[in-house]
C-alpha cells in the first residue's frame, strides 16, 4: 500500500487547504476596478463595499452553505510601496487598513482574500510584486491576516512566472500563516501543455485559472465551457482535494444572464468541481438568483469529498449535451444541457446509454425541482424537458447496487 501512496502525486502545495472547491464573494467581475468614491461610494473598491459584503455573507445565509472568502481583486492599493518597500492600501478608500478590515471579516466567521500580481504593475496599473518582493509580500499578507491570496501574472515574462509562482508558494508556507493560493499562471500560458504542466501545477497552487476572464454574457459563459471540456481530457485529471480549476467567477445575479442561463452556469461549474467564488451585488441580488446560488443539494455535489472534476460524455446533434461528475459513495450527477434557441426539448436516453453499470437501480433527485424519481433502472428509457440554454441536473444514488461492482471489504 505504502508504495502506492508515495506514487501519487504529492497533494498541491502540502498546505492542506481547499480540499473542496472554495466558495465565496469576489470583487472584480461586479465592480471592477472602480475607484472613484467621490462620485459612486457605493460601488467604489474601498472598505465600506467589502464590510457590507461580508454583512452580507455573513446575514443572508451564505456563510452556513460554505460562502466564507470575502476576496478583494484589483486596484486596493496604494500607487506606490511605503519608505520601506512594503505594499499598502489607498488610505482614502481603505483608511482603516486591511489588518482592520480582515478583523472585520473574521470576527463574522468569514476568510478575507486579496489580489496581487506577479510583475511589474498589476493588470490595473497598481504596485506589482517582482521576484525580489515575493517573499515581503507573502510576510505582508500574513501580517495582516490573508487567508487567500490570487497571484495574477500581467506585466511579467514566461521566464519570470516559472520562477515566481512556486516561489510565492513556498513563501507563504514560510509564514506560518494557512493561506489558499490561487494562481493565473496557466492563463498567461494559453492553459494547455506542453507550455502548461498540470502536474507541477497542482503542486505550486490550490487553485489556478487556466482561460480568459470572465464577462458578464451568455456568449462568455459558453466560451469558458466550450474550452474547458474541448481540454477535458487535460484538464480534468489535474483537479482533486487541493488543487482545482478555476473557470472564473459565477455571474449569477447580475445583467448577462437570463434565468435559464443563471441555472446552467451554476449546474456546470459545479459539475466542473470549480470554486463557487460569486461576483454580483449581494445587497440587491434577486430572489431568483439567491435561490440558485443558495441551492443547498447543489452546493453538496460541488463540495464532493472526492473531488473528481465532470466531464462531457455526450454531444448530441440536436444541440443537447450531457455532462457527469462521479461523487462519493458511488453516487453520481448528471446535467442535460440545451444550446438551443428555439423552444424546449424533449431529451430521451437510458442510464445505459450513458454507461452507467446495468443491473443497478438508482434513486434520482432533481437539483432544482427538488422532487425525487424513485428506482429508474438502468435499461429504463426516460426523457427530461430542457428549456433553451437550460439545464436539468439530476443528482443519482443507487438503491440496488449492480452485481459486478464488488463491494470492498473493510481494511
């Protein structure tokens, strides 16, 4: 057995963190690099936006269904270093200090995150960390109560990131501090090998965005699942307890998206086993939106203990999709996704044909609707109705388990 235990490849980082997906709230998508409090203090990246976010996690139900990192992207800091090289905030939109701030969070049963970038400037223009401040910075953060910290890469060479980013994972180690790590280096690399290496990756990084940013569209939201299970056969491998794909932010709630659109995102990223990190306006989100991200059976199956990332398993002509995350004690989820425009459409399969085990007989519940299908066998026929670039999400436990799949014997 010890054998094979020392042939696995060694959990990312040694940190122990993010053994689920994390989940929580993220500035950027939302409100950007938006620093004009003078004329919008509502919506400006200070202080005051992420204390009432954190309220917000912390009053409305998020935090109890795993919602805990409160996450500052881009553009909170000051535009030079202090007198001794160290970053810090803008002390007009941030005049308490983020070591205030992270208390404010903390105090709340919430986890504070922050944004730096690997290079000369971030991608907004602000103090970037060069190689030679990796290890101040990372003793920064630290002091100031971080608990995750997204590395961007804007601004710096090929040569520069594969040097810095392992870099900054052993500094954060050395502080003693627990801290997510969360890198954009595959991104920067076009996020495929032989430029990205997924196994070295999955040691230097919890996290990892590997494509484009999000954008608040339908049209960005398919880009991102076109290219992530085009790769599947890459990328999926290289996801588990500790080391995850990151496809970008949920954009649930805010102007891109139409209901149906707002439940396929959330079904697929949960079937990708990506980090459920929200970027919306939690104070006037709808209750249709709320509803979907507070999916509490949704939220189970993205936080599966195993960890396995989903893959596509059928791609139909007739624009239907089906996707399957194989989860823990043998159960499974399945979506059937619609790219139609027209109208909704009647999907008939059998759990056969989607190569489940014959001989078994599962008990399934509808993500959304919530109601339950008792005993569908394998060989049974079924059809589901799959509005236009919507989804339904089947969650499956077998009731009968299949006859040749033999059950282990403890020890």
């Amino acid at each position: 057995v010890l054998v094979h235990v020392l042939a696995l490849p060694s959990v990312a980082l040694e940190n122990g963190l993010a053994r689920t997906p994390p989940m929580g709230w993220m500035s950027w998508e939302r409100f950007r690099c938006n620093v004009d409090c003078q004329e919008d203090p509502r919506n400006c990246i200070s202080e005051k936006l992420f204390f009432e976010m954190a309220d917000r996690l912390a009053e409305d139900g998020w935090r109890e269904l795993g919602y805990e990192y409160i996450n500052i992207d881009d553009c909170w800091s000051a535009k030079q270093r202090d007198a001794a090289g160290r970053l810090i905030p803008d002390l007009k939109r941030f005049p308490s200090g983020i070591k205030a701030l992270a208390d404010y969070v903390h105090a709340r049963g919430l986890k504070l995150g922050i944004y730096g970038d690997l290079g000369i400037f971030t991608c907004g223009g602000y103090p970037g960390t060069m190689l030679e401040h990796v290890k101040q910075d990372a003793q920064t953060f630290a002091e100031w109560g971080v608990d995750m910290l997204k590395l961007d890469g804007c601004y710096s060479s090929a040569e520069e990131q594969a040097k810095g980013y392992p870099e900054m994972a052993r500094a954060l180690n050395a502080t003693g501090r627990p801290i997510v790590y969360s890198c954009s280096w595959p991104a920067y690399q076009g996020g495929l090998p032989p430029k990205v290496n997924y196994t070295i990756l999955a040691e230097v990084c919890n996290l990892w965005r590997n494509y484009d940013d999000i954008q608040d569209s339908w049209d960005s939201v398919l880009s991102i699942v076109d290219w992530f299970f085009t790769n599947q056969d890459v990328l999926q491998p290289a996801a588990g307890p500790g080391h995850w794909n990151d496809p970008d932010m949920l954009i649930i709630g805010n102007f891109g998206l139409s209901y149906e659109q707002s439940r396929s995102q959330m079904a697929l990223w949960t079937v990708m086993a990506a980090p459920l990190l929200m970027s919306t306006d939690l104070r006037t989100m709808s209750p249709s939106a709320k509803e979907i991200l507070q999916n509490r059976l949704m939220i189970q199956i993205n936080q599966d203990p195993l960890g396995i990332q989903g893959r596509r398993i059928v791609k139909e002509k007739s624009q239907i999709e089906v996707f399957l995350r194989p989860l823990s004690q043998t159960a499974s989820a399945l979506v059937f996704f619609s790219r139609r425009t027209d109208m909704p459409f009647r999907y008939t399969t059998s759990l056969a044909r989607l190569h489940f085990p014959e001989d078994a007989v599962y008990e399934v519940q509808d993500v959304y609707a919530g109601k339950i299908i008792g005993a569908l066998k394998t060989a049974d026929n079924f059809s589901v109705m799959i509005n236009p670039s919507g989804v339904v999400m089947w969650y499956l436990r077998p009731v009968v388990q299949p006859r040749y799949v033999r059950q282990q014997a403890p020890g």
